[in-house]
C-alpha cells in the first residue's frame, strides 16, 4: 500500500474540539476540553440532547453542565417521555433556586449552576442528645430548626435590591413549584403514582 499526505491543515484547539463533538467522540473531547480549558459544556449539551431524558441522562449529562440559563431552560421545557424521569427534572432545576443560591447569587454572581444538595437539618450529635425525647417532640424541635434557619437565611436577603437574575431565578422556582403541582394532580387523576 501506499499513502500520500494530500494537505496539511493547522487548526486551533476550538476547531478541533467543535470537530469532536460533532462525530460524537465525547470523550476526547472532554480531554481537549480539560487540556486546553475550555468549556464542557457543549460535550454535555449535546449528549442531552441526543439522550433519552432518563433520570440517568438527567444525572449524567445536564448534572454535569455548568452554565445555570441552559440547565434551568433544559429543565423548564424539556419533557421527558416517563413521569418518573419529569419529577426528577423539574426537581432537579428546583434544587438549583433555592434561598441559598439566591443568597449565593447576591453575594456574587459566576452564571454557574448551583445545586443544593439538602442534607438533614439535624446533625447526628442533635439527634444522640435528644434520644430520649418523643417521635412528636423530636419533629416539633425539627421543625422549628428547619424554621429558624429559613428566617435566618430570609433575613440576609435585601428584597428591594435584587438583581435582575435573581428575580428571574425566583421566577423559575415559581414555574417548578407549579409544574411540580401540575404533575401531582396528573398522577393523582391517574389514580396515583403506581398507575401513573
């Protein structure tokens, strides 16, 4: 066999990653991406939308996709094809527009994708200390907690100064808050969450 070389062609890192992600070779272009440091985004992006909108997909591509407009868009608007996989989407975007990214987003403001990942309100120390209190006292004592630290959080938020994107982000967690709504009152005319 013989080989000829027909051209040699430059090209910038940003070509070539654009190059990878369009014959679907997504894992080097996440390596070009690392290398060179430049944005991921796109690989997920487009494994996103080529995906089944699973709550794997969900966990897998826009879980891991930085810039907040595309996820909490990719959330608002895509519907996925199970009632699990919606739940878990619109969760997902409300997990994002929470009091303390609001909060975070006041204090400074990087376009990322924030999620909060709630861990219990009560530390495990909490918990020894009150063993022997009653189920009902020991959700009493949790909830006022839970409420405490809420106010906190509310106090810290000047309401009369709130940049444009956190109003928009307010505006989202409405959407998922009333999407989620919608969802509920869809399964339950279905006759619950096992018929749905």
């Amino acid at each position: 066999k013989t080989y000829r070389m027909i051209a040699l062609i430059s090209t910038t890192p940003e070509e070539l990653y654009s190059r990878k992600i369009e014959s679907e070779e997504y894992g080097e272009a996440i390596m070009l991406a690392q290398h060179y440091r430049l944005d991921t985004d796109p690989v997920y992006e487009r494994q996103w939308r080529k995906s089944n909108k699973s709550v794997a997909a969900i966990h897998d591509y826009l879980g891991k996709m930085k810039r907040r407009i595309c996820v909490l868009k990719e959330c608002m608007e895509t519907i996925p094809q199970d009632i699990d996989a919606t739940r878990e989407l619109l969760q997902f975007g409300l997990s994002g527009t929470d009091l303390e990214t609001l909060i975070a987003m006041g204090e400074k403001d990087s376009g990322e994708f924030i999620r909060s990942e709630r861990s219990n309100e009560l530390e495990d120390d909490f918990y020894e200390e009150q063993a022997n209190l009653s189920p009902e006292r020991l959700e009493h004592l949790r909830a006022e907690r839970k409420r405490a630290k809420l106010l906190k959080m509310i106090s810290r938020i000047n309401w009369q100064s709130l940049s444009l994107v956190q109003k928009d982000l307010i505006a989202s967690r409405l959407k998922f808050l009333y999407y989620l709504d919608v969802l509920d009152i869809y399964e339950d005319s279905l006759g619950g969450g096992q018929f749905a």
